[in-house]
C-alpha cells in the first residue's frame, strides 16, 4: 500500500475515533516517510497536547526535531519523554529515549 493511500486509510479512521491517539501517531509518522515536515510536525505536537502519556510521540518527535536542525527543541522533547517514561515505568522507551538524548548531546 502506498504511503498516500495509508494516509487516506488512517483518516478515514480518525473520522470514526479522533481521539485514538495511535492513528494521530501513525499519521504523523506517515508524513514524516513522505518528508512533509511540517505536517508531520504540527500533528505530533497536537498528540504532545492532546495525549501526553502517549510516550511513542516523544523519541519521533525528537528525531524530527534532529532532522530540522532544532536541536534545543529536541533535547527538550526527548527529557519530557524521558520524565514521562520514568513515571509510567517504561524501561525500553525510556532507554530509547536516553540513547538518542546522549547521542544528541554528548
């Protein structure tokens, strides 16, 4: 299936449950392999506000970040979900995250 076509299909989805923070997540991760940016950018930041918890959103949204030499937002982004991961006992996410903080700033 093509990336435009999954698009439509997550959608399509959304339409039905738009508070399903997986589609938001899937979405944004679709314009990023597609190399939209700024779309992909302004849908993980909504999923940021909307479902904090959502801890997934945090490492692509720093790797994002990385891509488009906002390097300070990255570091910031990756610490949050660091924090997050650490309170929800996430030991693999917050490992991820920790890595690609390091990588970032050392």
């Amino acid at each position: 299936m093509a990336n435009n076509e999954r698009i439509e299909q997550i959608k399509t989805f959304l339409e039905v449950t738009p508070d399903d923070p997986f589609l938001s997540y899937a979405l944004a991760t679709e314009y990023v392999s597609l190399g939209q940016d700024s779309v992909a950018l302004k849908l993980f930041l909504a999923l940021v506000n909307t479902h904090p918890d959502y801890y997934a959103t945090y490492y692509h949204l720093g790797k994002l970040y990385e891509r488009i030499g906002e390097d300070l937002a990255a570091e910031s982004i990756y610490l949050k979900g660091i924090a997050i991961t650490k309170r929800l006992n996430q030991k693999h996410a917050q490992g991820e995250l920790q890595g690609a903080y390091e990588e970032l700033t050392f």
